[in-house]
C-alpha cells in the first residue's frame, strides 16, 4: 500500500476534531482505534439496540461505520480549511454482522484535489475471531469547511 503526505501537518487533531463533531458515531459508540495518513480504523461494540430482526447488526449502521471510516481516511490527506462529504458508495454485505464488537478499517486508493477514492472493510470479533462481514467503496469530495446548520 502506499504511504501517503498529509497535506495538513495536524491532520491528526484536525480529522479527530471532525469525527469528534458526528452526533451519530456518538450514538452509535463508535470511537477511533488508529489514524495514520490515508488510513482509519473506527471501533463500535455491539449493542442489541442496533439489530435487525434475526439479532444481526442492521446494514445501515455497519454501512453508516464504513462510510464514515472512509471519509476520515480521505480526510487525513485533505488540505487544512477542508471538510469532507461523500458523494457516492457501494457496500457488499458478505456475512450476517454478529459479534461482540465491530471494526471499520478504511484506506484511501486515490486521493484527489476535489475527489478522493476509499477502500474501507467491516468485521465482526466474535470469541477474539475476526471475520469479514461487509466491503465498501466510496468516492469523497473536498470542500470548504463551513459550520453546520
């Protein structure tokens, strides 16, 4: 994988402070595990309040925990004065999300000036087994940073 230049020397502070301000990763207990330039790892424990109907996490959250791990991966490469919205992902679901806690690993394949191509991955740790439950690729864009509304 290649190593990428941040092109913000306090792509750490400033991309922690960017996740910091998602009310919904709060909700959800999802955290940062590891932050390096182009790359993320977010946390979630499991939380039956966030199942489906089988007792599996719901699609919706490990998708909202891939999309949010590729925005920050892309973010670390991002100029200061940045934000980052996603314009467009696909997720595979490959595995039913059960487990005791979840883990989002996210690695920019291309950065951009405007648009910035992601890789990130979803797995479950059940019994201190990883397993691999669901992939996503995500293109984010770069834009001005401006306070929320």
């Amino acid at each position: 994988m290649p190593r990428f230049e941040p092109k913000n020397p306090d792509y750490r502070e400033v991309a922690t402070a960017t996740f910091g301000r998602q009310h919904a990763m709060r909700n959800l207990g999802i955290s940062i595990a590891g932050i390096e330039p182009g790359e993320v790892e977010l946390s979630m424990p499991y939380s039956y309040d966030w199942t489906q109907q089988n007792g599996f996490v719901h699609a919706g959250i490990i998708t909202a925990g891939l999309d949010t791990a590729c925005g920050i991966a892309a973010f670390t490469l991002m100029p200061a004065g940045s934000d980052v919205l996603t314009v467009e992902f696909k997720t595979n679901l490959l595995a039913p999300a059960r487990g005791e806690r979840f883990f989002f690993r996210a690695t920019v394949v291309k950065p951009g000036r405007t648009l910035s191509v992601c890789e990130s991955r979803a797995f479950a740790e059940r019994d201190g087994v990883e397993s691999l439950v669901a992939t996503m690729t995500g293109t984010l864009m770069a834009l001005p940073r401006r306070e929320a509304s």
